[in-house]
C-alpha cells in the first residue's frame, strides 16, 4: 500500500515542481453573506443585540444565502429553509425521526434559543439545520463554533449527556499519564490476531468557528497557521503536508483507498456546512514513516492520528501524545470548557476527543449471540473496519473505547487496553487466535 502511495506522491511533488498553477482563493463579499462572522478579536467587545442587527440588516438588504459548497445560491434554485421551517420540519418530519434533537429541542427551549446569537455570529438555525433536513439522524445538532456550548447551552447540555450517558456534565482536566512509564506495550505480541492499532484525537482552535459560520478567509488562515506549526515538528514526527487544493484526482482517490485521505460525501456533515468552499483549506500532513497523520480541515479543524501495524498501543499512544503537546507549545491554542473538555463540531466526540483502536480479527466472538453484551460490560464498541454501520471483512472488527466524556485521557486508553485483552482472551477461549 505505502509504495503505491509513496509512487503517486512523488508524482503529486513532480506536478508541483513543474509549476503547477495554484488554485486561487476567491474573496467572499460579506456583505453579500447572511452570516456574520466576526472577527474574534472584536466579538469579547461586541453584544449579542449587535450581532443580530447586523445580521437583521444583512437580510433587509436581500443578501444571498450560501450553498454547501460555500457559492452564492443561483436564482431559480430553492433557498435554505428558515428557522420557522426547520423548526415546522422537526416537528413534522416527513418520516420517522427519533433523534436526540428532536427529542431535546422543546418549543419552550426553541422559544429561549431563537433570537440567540454567539460571539462568533452562531444561531439556532446553524446548529439544528442537518438534524432537521436529515430526521432520520442520531444526533441531528453541530455547535456552530466554540462559544455554542455556552449559549445555546439549554439544548446543547441535554444532548451531550443523553449522547453520553453521564447525569452531570464535570469532566476532568486533561491527563495523559506519564508516558515514560505506562504499564502496557504490545497486546498481541504473536502478531496473530491485531492486525493494526491506531489512536485518534480531535481538536479546535479557539479563536475560529466551525464550518456551518466559518468565512473561507478565516478557513484559508487557520490552515496557515496549522500548517505553521506542524512544519515545526520534527524527529519521527517530521513530515510534509499536501493540501486537497490542485492535489490531482488520481492522487486523492489512492489516499482516500488507503484511509489516508477524507472525503467529502457525508449528507449529514453536507448539511451542516461541513463541506463549505471545498476543498479550499484543507489537506493532510504525514510524517515520513507514515505513522503521523493530520486532517487539516476536515470535520473539526485538526484531527491527530497516531497508527501502526501490529498491536504496540504503548507506541502509538506515546506518539500521538507527543504530539499533542508539541504543537501545543507551539503556539496553538485549543477550545476547552470548564466541564465539557476540548470543543468539537459535534457533540458525540467532545472531551477527550479520544478514539483508541485496533483493527482485530475474532471471527469466534463475532459469531457470539452474546458478543455486543460482551463489548458493553468493557466499555468498548465493535464496528466494521470501514467505520460505523459498516460490517465486519473476513473476520475483522475495529474494537474502540466507547466513553470520550467524565474520565481522562490515560483512563479511555486503560479502558479500551482492558477491553482488547478481554476480546483476545474470549478469542482464544473460544477457540480462536491462531
């Protein structure tokens, strides 16, 4: 796989070298723009009432609505739906709905959180939009930027604790543990049942918003200054980064194939705005082992990806965390709340952000009618390897911790250590694991 790739990458560096024209960046008008973005450095300063006039004189003014894609709509094609209407679609969907949205978004809440504005120019509309054009969703809410988690807190707070199961929202300040000295290496030192370990963290700046009020000005800085920083990494974290921008098709679709690379076809995400001014601001960084990886841009602004073959969870975890706390010396600052942990574009990944796992072969404890019962007592998630609602390939299952919210960093990956074991075990005990 890594040869392939490594041949199409050094083709993607030739075109480069060639003098490949860069695509050029347009200028949104703002005026033009129904959201307000303000600048961060001026929204400590600014009310609420401020941002909604400018945002009621926006649309007197008769500005255009954006599309996903971040283009003005074109006349003739239908708007986006309203507040009223996506309230008025919640409440009749048009087939069966039982998200968390719907079920949390009362109209005695819906009647607080209407006129509601952040500092980052958020409303209502930006956060509820995807779960009420798709009411077939789980979730169905996205925090519009950092500061939604305060003021829309009403809605908000009742998701992410039915979302993850906790009656109080206290979760503990950050704690890796002492990487020198962690009390687990290899869990499958046969190499015979984990096929390959990977951990994963998300993160956002805390001076931009996320995707659905994120101006492609702000998009194209905040990659900047990503891309800043990780140049500054080095040792086995040394790497180059490619951005989705003038990368050819051929390239892209390989990285995408080998799990390298993000796509952009998720409806949910779509609706959202997660896909505004494709792929404009975007891109992968990977070190040279290929063991590193950053999504630039993706679902939350950073995604950090520490991966291997085999089952050495000391070593990938040692690796993401040094990361973690490079970058974090270097300069870039990440959104945190009191009792929420670090900030994501969806509340389901929120806290410790942290996603542990193998990708594992129990073809015996699959075949169990007992095997979810078995991975609920451990606290961990069996899904396919392509992600979830995906089935199992010749026996193997991606196995992670289930719990991100109201334990550390250095607890999720005991806990997803302790639930790995327990699957080995039963494997073998089953008669598996050769």
């Amino acid at each position: 796989m890594y040869s392939i790739y490594s041949k199409l990458v050094d083709e993607q560096r030739k075109e480069n070298a060639g003098g490949q024209e860069n695509i050029q960046t347009h200028k949104l008008n703002k005026e033009n723009n129904i959201r307000v973005n303000l600048n961060f450095s001026n929204k400590a300063e600014k009310s609420n009432d401020t941002a909604k006039e400018k945002i009621d004189k926006n649309a007197e003014d008769g500005s255009h609505l954006r599309d996903v894609t971040g283009n003005e709509e074109k006349e003739g094609k239908i708007s986006k739906m309203n507040l009223n209407e996506l309230w008025e679609r919640l409440c009749n969907p048009p087939t069966e709905c039982h998200s968390l949205l719907k079920k949390h978004l009362t109209l005695e809440i819906f009647n607080q959180l209407k006129e509601s504005v952040t500092r980052f120019g958020g409303n209502l509309e930006d956060c509820i939009r995807s779960g009420c054009e798709n009411p077939e969703s789980g979730v169905g809410v996205y925090a519009s930027d950092p500061d939604a988690y305060t003021t829309f807190s009403p809605l908000l707070d009742a998701v992410i604790k039915d979302y993850h199961k906790v009656s109080q929202l206290n979760h503990p300040e950050p704690d890796f543990g002492n990487v020198d000295n962690l009390d687990f290496g290899d869990l499958d030192p046969s190499g015979n049942v984990i096929v390959s370990t990977r951990v994963r963290v998300g993160r956002s700046h805390d001076c931009y918003s996320f995707p659905p009020t994120l101006t492609l000005e702000d998009r194209v800085e905040m990659e900047k200054k990503s891309v800043e920083a990780l140049k500054k990494l080095g040792g086995e974290l040394k790497g180059t980064y490619h951005p989705l921008t003038g990368m050819n098709k051929d390239t892209q679709k390989q990285l995408t194939l080998d799990h390298f690379l993000f796509t952009d076809d998720d409806k949910y995400l779509r609706s959202a705005g997660g896909y505004n001014d494709w792929p404009t601001g975007r891109g992968i960084y990977f070190n040279d082992n290929k063991t590193f990886l950053v999504w630039v841009n993706e679902e939350d602004h950073l995604r950090f990806i520490s991966m291997q073959k085999g089952g050495n969870l000391r070593e990938v975890y040692t690796r993401l965390v040094k990361a973690i706390k490079a970058l974090e010396s270097s300069g870039l600052s990440f959104a945190k709340r009191a009792g929420l942990g670090y900030l994501t574009f969806c509340p389901s990944n929120l806290g410790t952000t942290l996603r542990a796992s193998v990708h594992i072969k129990i073809p015996k404890l699959a075949a169990s009618p007992d095997f979810k019962e078995f991975c609920d007592k451990y606290n961990i998630q069996a899904r396919g390897i392509h992600g979830e609602h995906t089935e199992s390939v010749g026996g193997v299952y991606d196995i992670s911790n289930k719990r991100r919210l109201g334990l550390t960093e250095i607890q999720a990956i005991q806990e997803m250590r302790r639930g790995v074991e327990a699957v080995i075990a039963e494997e073998k005990k089953l008669g598996g694991g050769h």
